[in-house]
C-alpha cells in the first residue's frame, strides 16, 4: 500500500495495489500497520459507517470537539467523490487551509482524517458509495460542522456539478462564525492528543 501525506498534517492518503484477474478483484482496503506507521498509532475502530449520494451531494465540513474528536478513514467502493480534508485546528500552521483526493472505485484511495480535522465531500457520479472507519461512535452533541461553500475557504469544488447540501449543512456557520463562537478545536489541544495516542 502507497502513502502519501497530504499538505495538512494529520491527513494521510492511501493507495492500495490491487490484484485482479479473470474471477474479479482482491485488495486491502484498509491496513493498520500501514495507517499506524503514517500517523504514529493505532486507530481505534469504535464505529463504520456507509453513505450513498446521489450526484452533486456535499456531505459537510464536519467535524467533532476534541478530545476525543472522531478521526475518519474514508474510501469510495461506488462510484467516485471529491474528498477534502480542511484544517479548522486554531493556531495550526495550515489553519483554513484544505486538501483533497479523488477517491473512485478505479484507483480505490483512502483518505484519512485525524481528529480536529474537517471532512466533506461532493459526489460526482450518478451515485456514490463511502465506507467510513471511526475512532469515536456519534455523539450528537460534540458534532459540529462548517459551510462547505464558505467564500472565505475557497475550496475548489467541481465546476461542472452543482452542489447539493442538506438543511443542516446549509445552516452551518461559516468558519470565521465557527471561530468567534469558539467551536473550533485548539491546534494545541489536538497536537496534545494526539501525543497521548502515541504514548497509549
């Protein structure tokens, strides 16, 4: 399996190899030992989840109060997405910044988010599949979320296709209102984490 990290620390795409012959298809979705060696610890399996959209959905900027947040290991085994992965760490080097994988059941990437990090995508097939391995099950009240057409982030969503979100999504904040709420989780307080994570 190929690694690469992404321009926002904490963010690790991962490419698997893939055999196939005449019967079908074999490969390893996900690797622990090859997502450990990338961020420096095990991920703590507590929840996966299984989206289908339809094209044009975006689903997010999501993300969950830290500690303990909710880091994602995201791939698309239908269809094809553009995933990003935002920084909303206040204080981080990359804060407000964001980067983004083409996640397809052609290449079969993964994308991995550590906690603190905002996650969304926008479907650009008719429809879309998407696995999720969680480290935190759902806790309605430390999930929050950032909008994904905020001007003031300026992610390049494809042109060609007219995003789609649903009321809450549309109704979150922006990330400079995110911010002045103090919503946002700490670039210190994640780094501090995610140090406790390595030392178990």
């Amino acid at each position: 399996m190929q690694t690469r990290q992404l321009s926002i620390e904490g963010a690790v795409e991962f490419t698997p190899k893939q055999h196939g012959d005449s019967r079908g298809l074999l490969l390893e979705w996900f690797r622990s030992d090859a997502l450990a060696a990338s961020i420096g610890h095990d991920l703590a399996l507590a929840q996966g989840n299984l989206s289908i959209s339809a094209r044009g959905v975006v689903r997010g900027i999501h993300y969950a109060s830290v500690p303990p947040g909710q880091a994602k290991y995201v791939t698309c085994i239908s269809g094809a997405v553009r995933d990003v992965v935002v920084d909303l760490r206040v204080g981080s080097p990359t804060f407000g910044m964001w980067d983004s994988v083409l996640l397809d059941e052609t290449d079969r990437r993964a994308v991995y988010a550590a906690e603190g990090l905002g996650h969304a995508f926008l479907a650009l097939s008719d429809q879309a599949t998407l696995l999720y391995l969680c480290s935190e099950g759902y806790a309605p009240e430390r999930e929050h979320g950032v909008h994904p057409l905020d001007p003031a982030l300026g992610i390049e969503w494809p042109a060609d296709v007219t995003p789609r979100l649903s009321a809450k999504d549309g109704d979150a904040p922006t990330l400079e209102a995110a911010m002045d709420a103090g919503l946002l989780p700490s670039y210190d307080e994640c780094m501090t984490f995610y140090a406790g994570l390595r030392t178990g």
